[in-house]
C-alpha cells in the first residue's frame, strides 16, 4: 500500500525533531562530561562556594551547606567515571539520531525503548514534587514512543531486494 507524499512528510518533521532532540542531548552530553571532566581534581567546594557568591545566594543558608558537604565526597577518580559515563550516554544520543536519519527500524525501537525507560522514573519525580522540566522531558518521551509505534511501519521500511535470478 502507498501512502501519499504529503502524508510521508508530515510524518517525516515529527521524524526530524525527534532527530534534533536526540542531537541536541547529546550535545549537552557531551558539554557537561567535558564540564564535568574538567572539574577533576579541583577543589569542588571552593568552586562551589564561588560560584553562589557571584550568582549572589548565601552559602550559609543549610541547604547549600549540606550540598557543599556532599561535595566534598566526590574524589577526581569519581569525577572522572561521572565523566566517562555521561560521555558514553552522550556518544548514544548521537548514535540514535544517525540511526533515525537512516530510518534504520531497530534504533527506532531503541529510541522507543529508551524512552519508556525514563516515563515511569519521569511520573515518580513528578509524584514528589512538580517540575516544569520533568514534566516537558514526560511529555516529549510520550509523544516520542507514541509518535515512533505508531509510524513505524511507514517511517522504517524495509528495502525489499528484487529477485535477479
């Protein structure tokens, strides 16, 4: 069965905004593991301490000591696997969105995959506390499984081989 062009087309910018979204999180990836790497063995807590003074909020006040005694837990060698780990998360993204630019159908249902993953622990934060971020994460993560299921035999088709023989 054909499907008319347009139809392909309206279905394909959904495509390529899921195909932004996965670049654009890798790329935040990627700049918060060079951040983050760049932080090894420096002194966290006098960065820390700094970096409340210039955005003027009061480092005595007991929320941000207690976050400033955390940080004083994290050594370079923990600095540096935080680092490594979101590096590889960011290597993913980009992964995801060069396979949704080729249609190939198994990073599509990876992506669904990926993103059912995170709508239940998306719900709980929501249950503890509302946030506008978690619940903009929520709902592109359901637009995206429900957009990639339900147009997944429109968006990644198989190339069928004709028979030379």
């Amino acid at each position: 069965m054909l499907t008319e062009p347009n139809v392909v087309q309206k279905r394909a910018l959904t495509l390529y905004f899921i195909i932004g979204i996965k670049l654009l999180k890798g790329l935040f990836l990627l700049a918060l593991a060079i951040g983050v790497y760049a932080l090894a063995g420096q002194n966290l807590d006098l960065r820390f301490d700094a970096m409340l003074r210039m955005l003027h909020l009061d480092p005595d006040q007991s929320f941000f000591m207690h976050l400033g005694e955390r940080l004083l837990k994290i050594t370079p060698s923990n600095v540096r696997q935080v680092a490594a780990m979101t590096f590889c998360y960011s290597f993913f993204s980009f992964a995801e969105a060069a396979g949704l630019m080729f249609r190939l159908r198994w990073v599509g249902w990876i992506v669904i995959g990926e993103s059912l993953f995170f709508i239940p622990i998306e719900v709980y934060e929501l249950i503890k506390g509302f946030s506008i971020g978690v619940s903009i994460i929520l709902v592109i993560n359901v637009i995206i499984v429900e957009y990639l299921y339900r147009n997944r035999n429109i968006l990644f088709r198989h190339h069928h081989r004709h028979p030379h023989h």
